[in-house]
C-alpha cells in the first residue's frame, strides 16, 4: 500500500494587518491561541480551552551559543528578544489520510494555522582580522525567524522556523527556551528528567511537590541515569488541573534536534550548584546563569539534551525545530484518541509500503530477562576481542537460549499459534562483556554462535510460515554500529529476516554523548531509512522517546523508550503503570511493551523473586489499551500451554485496527478501549485498572446496528488480585449485539478483553 | 609484492634472578638502558648514550580514570606506584625485512629486549550492592603490567602491556605518565603541543625558553588551534645537548590509542590555571591536581590527547601502549637514516600489496590554495543542504577549477613528463561551505559537480597511461565519512582510482572530539583498511602524526601532518622549516609536502602576495631530502614550462629507493642525502639548507667503483637567494666515478639536486 493522501486539502491564506497581538481558535472554537510580542520583543503565546486557562503567557526563544570560528561571530546573538513582527499569515488545513498502520483507518488533520515571521535588528562589532581583539565598529545585521502555530480542537503545536539568510546561515544553540506557564499547581505524571534513561517508575505529585520528589524518584542503581535538575521532567508529561483539565505537553517530529525536557525554573534552579542524588550515579549539573528573567511560578521551560560539549544542537539553515505540542480536554478519553502528534509530522515518505506489516511474536528473551538463561556463549573468558577468537573452539556454557534446539521450539511454538515472528537475543557472537565496558567493537552482527545455525533455522521457521525477528543489541557503540550495517541487513536480506529490534544498553559511544541527542536522535532515523532501503521494519530500544516520526516513516514499527515489561523481572512495576503509559510514551508512537505474562510468580519457574503486578486478565487487556502493531506474547511456550484458554484470546487479538473507540479513561487509574480489527467486523475491547480495581460498564453502541456478535469475555475471577491471585480468571461466552451493556469487574492489577467476532447474517 | 621477512630471526631469552635493579645494553654496547622500582614501589627507567645521561632516572605509569560503572570500580586503582617486579626475561632479536616501498631495499631490526612484569597488589572496599555507599569490608586486588624495552644501537623503544587478567580487563586512562627527564638544558626544535593542528612554524629554543616562547608560537588565526599547555610540545621532538648528543622522542604504532604530547611540569604547570593566548581560539586547561610529585627540572612528561569528555582512552586487555622512543646519536645524520620506529611496528599485515605503487603526481590544487580558482562550483547560496540541490539548476560560478577542461590538461601535462597521477580537488559536490560549519553532512564523496565528466575524465586520463587521483575532504565530519565510505570507494573502484587523497580540515564532527585522540586515531586506521580492502591507497591530510604504521598497511603511503607547501600561500613558511621536518615529522612516516614550486613570488600569476622562501634549485633538493613515495610537482603547468631544463629532474628523480646515504646533515641549518633509484644503478642526491646557505662536499663513494655515471647538477646560481633572486639556477652536465668529490654551494635558502645515471659499461 502506498501513502496517500486521502481528500483535498483546503489552504486558504489571509493577511492581516500587522498588531501587537493577534490570535487564532481552532476549528471547532474550543481552543484560543494568542500571540503578542512584548516591550522587550520577547515573543509570548497563551491557549485557552472553552475559555479556561490552558498555558498563561509564556515567552518563547532560543539562547545561541558562542562558536571559536570567527566567521560564525554571529551567533552568540540570541534569538531571545528585540524581535518585531513583520508579517503574519493565517490558514486553514483539513485533509484526511491513511496510515499504513494504526489505531484509525483514517486519520483527519484539522487545524488553523498562524505563522509570524520575526525580525531582529542587531550590531554586532566588525571583525577586523588579526584574531586577537574584536573590531571596534559595529555594523548592523538582521535575522528573521518563523513562529508558527497550528491549532486544533484538541491542542496546539507551534515550531520555530529558520528561514536561509545572509545572517543565520549556521547556529549552535545553548538552549532553547520555550515556556509553558502553568495556570495552578496541577497534578502531574512524570518521570525524571534525564539524558540517558525512561525507565523510572511515573511520578504522581503536584507540580510543587517534583523538587520535594526527585531524589526518590530516581533509581540511582540504574547506571544509565543521568538527571541533570531536581525540577526536571520528561515529555510526553501529562497533567491535570484542579478544575478538571486534562493537559500534554510533548514534541512532534523530533529528528535531527535534541530531545527535550522539561524543567521548572525557579531562583533556586536558575543558579543551581547542588549534586543530585547519591551512589555511584550521581550527576552535578552545570551552574545556570541564564540572562533572563525567572518565569512565572508553575511555569516549564525547555530543556534539551546536550551534546559531549555541554550544547543543545548545531543547525543550518532552512531548518525548524520540532512541533512543541500541548493537548487539552476536559475528558481524558480525548487524550488517548488525539492524533494531534502524528498529524504534525510530515507524510510518509516511503514509495512503497507493501512490505511492513503489523506483526505478533514471540521471541528467546524473558527466560534470560528473568535470570534461566543466558545471551551469552561461554564462560571461559574475563573479556572478548571479537577478531582474537576462535568460536568453534570455545567451551560453551550450556545455559546460552539461542541454540538451535531452543529455538526450534518457539518456532513450532508460534506455527501452532498463529504467531508471525520469532524474536531471537544473543543469537550473535558478543555478549559475553557486552555493556558498559566502553567497549567500541562489541558486536559484529553477521556472526552466529555456534549454535545458531541460521541457515537451517531461517529455513526451518519459513517452512512452517514463520519468520525470525533479527537482534542487534548494539550496546549503544553507534559508531560501530553504523560500521557494520549494510553488512549487518545485507545478512538480514540473505535469511529473509524483515524485522530488526535495535538495543541501546549502556552508555553512548563516543564517550560524553546522551540517548537523547541531536547527534543520537540522527542516528536512530538513520538506521531506520537505512532499514528501509532494506525492508525491513525497526523496533528500537532504549532509543529516544517517539514523536510521531513513524507517520514519516512507518518501517520504524515499535520503540520501547520507557519502563517495559523486562522491569516485572528487575523489582517489578506499580499495577497503575499500564493506566499511565497510554497517556505519556504512548502519545508519539507505538511501546513494543511485550505484555503477555501468565505465570506472574516468577519464582515459580526460576530464582527470581521478582513478579508481575498484573492478572492473566489485565495481561490479556494490554494487548488492546497498549497500541502497538507489533505485539508480543513474552512468556515461555509452556506458561502459555499451561492456560491454553486465556491464550486463544492472543491468539485470537488483531494488531491493526479500523477503528478505535475510547470508552473510560483516568489517567494512572483505568483505561477501557474498544478497537475493531482491520479489514474485518469483529471488535475487541480491553479494560486495564490499577490497584484499585474498577467497575467497567460498556455500552456497545459501536457495533452494527442489529448485527449478532460472538462475544467471548476473559475476566479476572471474583477473588483475583494481581498478588493474591493473579491466574483467577473467568472465560465466558455469549452472544451480543449493539446497544447492549457489558459491566465487567476489575480485580485490583486486573482488567478484562472481549472479543466480538461478527456473525454473517446480520 | 608480498610483506615477508628476509633473514632468520634469532631468538634467546634468558632468566635473570629477581632483582631491584636491571640493566640492558644495545648490540653494539652504546646505549644501557637501567629499570628498577622505587622504594614507593615506581617503576623508573635511565638511559645513556657512550656513557652520556640521556634519559635520567624517569618515573613510569598510567593515571586511570573513575567509572561510574560499579563494575569497574576497581579501575580507579592507578597503574602508578606500589608496583614490586615479579618476573623479568632479557632477548635478543635480529632479522632484515623487506619494506614494500621506502629509503632502503631492506632494513635490519636488532635489538636487545628487556621484558619486566611488574604486580601490585591493593585492597578495595568491596561493593555492597544498593548504589548508595561503597561498602565496608576490604578485598584484596592483584594487576599485572609488563613494561617491555627494546635497546637498539641507535635508540630504545619502551611500552606497556596490559595481559588479560581478572582484575584488569577494561579501564579508563585518565593520563599516562611516562617521564623523560633530560640531562641539561638542551636545544629543542618544537611545536607548540595542540589537540588538532600540527602546522604551526617549528620553534629553535632552550628547553628553558619553551614557556616564554609559546605565546608567540601560536599562530592565534588558524581555527583548528587547541594548546593545552604553556609547556607541552608536540613529538617528534628533535633535542641536541650542549655536549653534541642528538636525542629525539617520538612514539611508535600509535593505533587505537591517544597521540602523545609531551609536557615539561613544574609547579606552575602542575596547578594550571592561566589562560593561554588570545583571540577567539583562546583555550582554557583545565586545573591539573595530580597526586604525584613533581619530576626534576626539564622532564618531559607524556600528555595525551583527550576525548570529549577529557578522559584519554578506554582500554580492554589485552592489549598495550604505542611505543615510546628515544633516538640518540653524536651524529645528526643517524637520526635521519634511523629506523627504530618503523621496526617497532607490526609487520607488513596486508597479504597482496602489488597494486601499492610510489607515485608522482601533479594536480588540480595549487592554483586554488593560492586564490586563483575555487573548489566551489556556485556562489548562489549562503549555504547548501546536499539532498535539496539540483544541481543541473545551479549557476556556476566561473572560478571552479576541477573543470573538464582545467583537468584535461593537467591530464595532458603528467602524459607528457610521465606524471602517473593527477590529483583533482573540488571535483564532488558540497564545497559551498564546507568548513568549521558543525556541518555534518558536509559531502557524499560521489557526486561530481555538473563540470567535472568523471568517465569522459578517467577514460581520457587511462588511455594516456595517467590515473585520477582521488580527494576526499571529511571537513572532519568522521561519522559522514565512514557513512559514506564504502560507496565512495566502490565509485573509485569503478573508475579505476587507485589512491585516494583525504582530509580532516576543521572540527571534529561529532562534536568535542580532537584530531589526535584514541578514536580519531581509530578512525584514520579503519579508513586505511577499509581502503586497502578495495585496493586503495591513502594518503591523508590533517590526520594525526605517523607513528610508522605504513610498515604494517603499506596502502598507507603518505600524511600531511605538518606544515605543507600550502603555507607558502599563507604567508610563507622560514627557509629552515625543511631542514627540520626530516629530523620531526618524518620520522614517523612520509609526508605529502607537494614540494616543486618553481615561480616562488606567487604575485606573478596571481593576487596572492605571499610567496614560498625557497629557491629553485632548493625546491628540486626537497625530492630527495623529504623522503616519500608519493611525489607532487605543485606548481602549475605553465610555471613549469618556462623552466622546461630544471623541471627534467623532476620528470628523472625516482621515489622509491633501493638504498639512500644521508652525507650532511644538522638540524634546521642542512640535509644532504644519496639515493639509489629502486631496481637501477642510478642515484640522485639532494641538498637543502637554510636561510644561511651552505658548502656541500659530497664525496662519492657510494658508486660502483671504476664505474662512469652522467652527472647532472642542478645548482644554485652564484647570486640565487630565496629572497631576491630565487630562480637562478645553473645546469652542469659532467662525467663522474667514485672516488670523486663535488664541492656544491647552497644560496640562502636554496640548495641543489644532482642526477647520476650510470654508464651500462663499467
């Protein structure tokens, strides 16, 4: 299937006259966006929602950074203030378009526009050409940026565009500082703000309780952590307000920019020289000396992640930063259906599509994850140079997972039920001092174990109508990476492998580098138009938190970017952890959470003590309140023969969808979701809760009207409880039809999934 | 021709009874070489020349770094003291290989080696597991080093060895700590110590005078300038003692490793706080605390170049250190025929090096570094974004030189003087602005610009019997290039390029990183095998130093690294400035001068109004006292035309050599040198001198005896000089045999070239 765009779209451009202020609502009116230019020529923009205060007026700007090249002198004039609007333009745009995979067969793209060029006019002193002293006449410059802001009914974007100039050709930047000025003292869901990790627990506080937070927020034992403030928080960061509004904010279409954060400036961060946190991971962030004013309270300001040298990005023009989005309601249903995110990134821009396909799995990976089994192959050896061993000689240690036997098995495991791929970990030579290490060559991704034969293997899963899903942990060394991947797909290619899951464990190399990056951020695109010229679709961990980008380029099928199922193994996640995730990572794209844990007690079949905090039923809810088109189902083959009847609704699930309806939501609490499965008639729904439990009442006014539907509901049992009683469940049968009620019950860390398969006869 | 060793390599080693103390002498017994420990457990080397103190005692260690990575808390543990000697063994080595291309047909390697495995044993506080605390109770530690000698008769070569070992497999360097501490206050010929540029004009001081003279020695207005230090100078560093000795320090196999600078400490050093130098590449060194106590005065201490992050390499036993060397001599002409840096590297590893060839070449080149024509091809766009151009659509600019036209007839110039290549810059697309951009994709490396025919240009060239040299300017953007590498290599292979020149102007891309670090240095080499897998020689511009890693890939067949004839375009390098690179920069490796100017006052045929301190007859002696397979005749065609006579020693003169006799020689005042052409029974001999002129008395009794040779001799005019007169030269034809002695004198600034061709009678 190619991308298209699916109805004419509408551009209309109006000029108005030039004001001091002006503003623009959304199609619907619910939302006003204004923007003004204050004395200083500080650019400030405020939103409202049916009339409440959604961001109070928050300045916007860039700080530039110094360059040692003279003849980018320019550059340390900020694009702060001493602007004048020179020209504003308002549109409108309604277009509706196709995904090539999603929650929606089509997707609507509605908004109002508002894009104000800015001028400033600025001397700076001649450079008169020894090098050793500034000139001393000045001569007169100019630089014009863009703001522009798009408003829709459930939110806004707005980006800065950098025209091509003669005076803003290339720029560093310091920092950005776009504000967003909070109308209270909300709750907030968050994670702390760090360079180098998702993978917290959520934070539920008032905003004025995250300083008071931080130190117990993080999990200092994590060595990736790197926090950088005690007010500092990560997007997508969802909140709401006392009167009952429900607000985002994240970014759209992050690419070659770094990601941002979120940073609550008061006098007290703004001249920070306190270290953060203890143990071995703690992170002394730089003192500020902003020239700026402080902000308003509750007011975030961005902040971006650093280069090795301390600065946020190198750019060149025609450039623009990414969308900085903020999403409202007053029902937090709106939330999770928002297509704000991928409706700010651009179309996509493959020719063919043909070849990425939603897919389910199961994979070689939680029995090591929980400590059964090894990715590794041997032993014997303190450490591993790649090009000095001889792995036909190795004495294997007889607890390494991707051996042939083992394998085998999933794969029978997935032909008998349904399952499209097979993921395989420490199927390539390496992984005996794989992370942290500092260790550039770590990997080689084209060189089996002894054994894996891929060839028998590769051919074996394609008899059975199963493919391999290919591994390439690259223990964050990018550089080497990116040395070995054309042979690394070019093997891919050869096996008829045609999906990738990327790992970024550890600490970037080159040394000083972040996750989050502009230079990191470029090298997972990268490695996904890289991937494309191959066909093969992307599943990145630990890379950086989606924007959207998988519009853009839809083979980048799943990330993980966020605290997945692997933590049920470290220490385990809250049961609430499910009923956030839908509201903050999930806003920019697909979490390949890998739900699907049956036998929750982990000790019931290794050492590890660890265990799920969720039901078989809530399990079961995830693959539908969690969107992702690549599912897996983690557990061993033989937990799932153990419950072979909850098993046939994973089976039984689909992972692309015409249709999503939204039916509860509380962020942190519940979240119900009814989807119907792409191509088809047949509904599913999914209901997870937190600890709490939840009274679920569904009325099915989305099926068709008078159609029968065969209804099979998997429930938590009476008695369930994601501790006491995770494997309490109930299957029940009937037959439904549209405008009836379903009212299920919750168990504490439960849920419950329905399927509806449509009758023929209506 | 294949890499192989010519004699049988002799072998013995020996055991010594642990002792303090050790001693092992040269061959020949000139040089001892002593190594003991300190009572504070320092390991400490001497080192005398005759009896003369060359090296004093001088400490030995390594400075490593903290991880935050528990599992290598261990690491901190300094590899500097508390050492006792646990094993020691003595060997003698002796063979002559066969260098694929160089000075002399073959080279011996012989020496006496002194091996001595050095334990410390440490306690640690063992980690108690929360992250939080290190823990309580203390585990005693055991590492491992090996410090290996190898004594020559000319010099000694030192390193460590770190064997792989349970309590050593990976640490950080914080910095290495090899002291070479000086006998006296010796004259050095020095540069200013820099973490990415190396062509700076070589300063004459007193060991004394370094500080005082760095200010000055800086050349503020190049933008690649970062100094560390008011005392470090780079290697190789050319010393000579009051009493005659010559000493020279410089490192061997430098591969994934920082380059070494060398530093004199002192108190004030020590805690550096001073800001060095002016302008905008003023550069700030960070306060140095190091814990151990001073050396004595004029000690050099080693200095490594960091990485972004400041730390000076990640290391993985097993594995080692580059070589350290001490060359030493009474006479200046040893330490020019000296070959102790190339035998401490690897042998030859590349098993077919037929398709490895010394070159002559003339190129597309000099016209644009002195001004006259441009790489770039338009002047329409304050910047360029490589995949938004058309470039069909562009207006040229007029000046852009890598022309159809412009190449074709330097095509036809090197057919006509048996010139084997022509090198082409500016022929690929993104010379817009390529430079201190923070551009990172700066270049593809395969789109020629609309002018440049690249098949009608390589089948033109091949049907003269001429190749294309290739050119690829990284503007140091590393990660673009290695993106980009094996499809700008295939585009060689496909048009029959079989060198390709490259260059690292500017920053390094990412960010933070210097052109001397550990994985700059890895970089260079992964191109230079990368290369050699597509039969490619390199020879590359920018790159760090040679540390004679052309032994070991041969593909390697030149550097810039220093000062080149480019600099006679920027203002003009001293007269003496080649008559001291012999005894620095060419020690380890070959340089790319592109020597050969003949129309010295560039003024003549453009607006350029530098002009090159040399004199003809001088720039004809640099194609035998700057020895290098790969020649360049610079200057332009028509400026060779007018001196058709002189220009035939150029079209004669060989590069590549079966045995070459430095006559004369004294750094920075004179270099006199014999060479015999590769597989003849010609030699040419070369003169070069200073601004001061010289008498040469060349006795030759290096021919065959009683054999007639027509003896060319291109001479300075009795009034040449570098200044007012540069192109005055004579052409003497006579008949010589051995025996005979040539009394030549050498304007200021000038020098002479002479051709022997033997007579077939004898």
């Amino acid at each position: 299937m190619k991308c298209r765009r699916f109805s004419v779209a509408l551009l209309c451009i109006m000029h108005y006259a030039l004001c001091i202020g002006m503003s623009v609502t959304s199609p619907n009116g619910n939302i006003e966006l204004k923007f003004s230019v204050d004395a200083t020529g500080r650019p400030v923009y405020e939103m409202t929602y049916k009339g409440k205060a959604v961001i109070k007026p928050s300045f916007l700007g860039l700080e530039l950074a110094k360059d040692k090249h003279a003849s980018m002198g320019l550059n340390e004039n900020d694009l702060m203030d001493g602007f004048s609007i020179t020209k504003e333009e308002t549109s409108t745009f309604d277009e509706t378009w196709k995904p090539v995979w999603g929650e929606t067969a089509t997707i609507r793209n509605h908004y109002n526009e508002l894009a104000v060029t800015l001028a400033k006019v600025f001397d700076i002193p001649k450079y008169t050409g020894d090098g050793t002293a500034p000139g001393t006449f000045l001569e007169p410059h100019q630089r014009q940026i863009i703001i522009r802001f798009r408003v829709y009914d459930d939110g806004i974007g707005f980006r800065y565009e950098f025209p091509q100039q003669e005076d803003l050709n290339y720029f560093l930047i310091k920092e950005e500082h776009s504000e967003f000025s909070m109308a209270g003292d909300h709750t907030a869901w968050w994670l702390p703000g760090d360079y180098d990790t998702q993978e917290q627990m959520t934070q539920e506080t008032k905003l004025s309780e995250i300083r008071g937070r931080m130190r117990e927020a993080v999990n200092w034992s994590n060595s990736s952590v790197a926090v950088f403030s005690p007010t500092g928080v990560q997007t997508s960061l969802q909140m709401k307000s006392d009167d009952g509004l429900y607000i985002n904010i994240h970014e759209a279409a992050c690419a070659d920019y770094a990601t941002m954060h979120l940073e609550l400036v008061d006098a007290e961060t703004k001249e920070l020289t306190t270290q953060l946190g203890g143990g071995s991971n703690a992170y002394t962030p730089n003192p500020k000396h902003s020239p700026y004013p402080l902000p308003q309270p509750f007011t975030f300001v961005s902040h971006l992640t650093p280069d090795a040298t301390g600065l946020k990005g190198a750019m060149q023009t025609p450039c623009e930063t990414p969308w900085r989005t903020v999403m409202v309601s007053d029902d937090a249903r709106d939330m999770l259906s928002n297509n704000l995110i991928l409706n700010l990134n651009e179309p996509c821009k493959l020719e063919d599509t043909s070849w990425i396909h939603p897919t389910k799995y199961c994979g070689v990976w939680w029995e090591m994850i929980v400590g059964r089994g090894s990715w590794h192959y041997t032993n014997d050896y303190p450490s591993i140079h790649l090009d000095q061993i001889d792995w036909t000689k190795v004495k294997p240690n007889s607890t390494h997972k991707a051996n042939n036997e083992n394998v085998k098995r999933y794969i029978d495991f997935a032909a008998k039920n349904g399952l499209d791929e097979v993921l395989v970990e420490g199927w390539n030579v390496g992984w005996e001092d794989w992370a942290n290490m500092w260790k550039r060559d770590v990997f080689d991704f084209v060189t089996p174990y002894p054994d894996f034969d891929i060839k028998m293997l590769t051919d074996y899963a394609h008899s059975k109508g199963v493919k391999i899903l290919m591994h390439h942990e690259t223990s964050s060394s990018t550089q080497n990476y990116e040395r070995h991947l054309e042979d690394a797909f070019n093997l891919m290619n050869k096996y008829g492998y045609d999906a990738v899951k990327t790992g970024y464990v550890g600490d970037i190399i080159p040394r000083g580098d972040h996750h989050y990056s502009q230079s990191m951020n470029n090298h997972y695109l990268y490695v996904v138009k890289e991937a494309a010229k191959h066909h093969i679709m992307v599943n990145a961990h630990e890379a950086t938190r989606p924007t959207g980008l998988c519009r853009t380029y839809p083979n980048l099928v799943g990330n993980e970017s966020a605290r997945g199922t692997e933590y049920e193994a470290f220490g385990g996640s809250n049961p609430d952890h499910t009923c956030i995730l839908p509201f903050t990572r999930l806003q920019g794209g697909p979490m390949d959470y890998t739900p699907g844990i049956f036998v929750t007690k982990l000790s019931e079949w290794s050492n590890n003590t660890s265990w799920a905090r969720i039901t078989i039923a809530g399990s079961l809810a995830l693959y539908l309140t969690m969107y992702s088109p690549l599912q897996m189902a983690a557990d061993l083959p033989e937990n799932y023969e153990k419950f072979d009847d909850a098993f046939q609704f994973i089976r039984d699930v689909a992972c692309d969808w015409d249709d999503s309806r939204y039916l509860e939501a509380e962020p942190g609490d519940y979240i119900t979701v009814a989807r119907k499965a792409k191509g088809t008639d047949n509904w599913f729904i999914g209901g997870k809760c937190d600890e709490n439990g939840h009274e679920s009442v569904i009325k099915l006014d989305f099926l068709d009207k008078g159609r029968q539907y065969d209804c099979t509901i998997y429930a938590d049992a009476k008695d369930a409880h994601y501790e006491t009683n995770p494997q309490a469940y109930t299957i029940t049968k009937k037959t439904v039809k549209a405008g009836q009620t379903l009212k299920l019950t919750e168990a504490p860390g439960g849920g419950f999934a329905v399927s509806l398969i449509a009758r023929n006869e209506k």
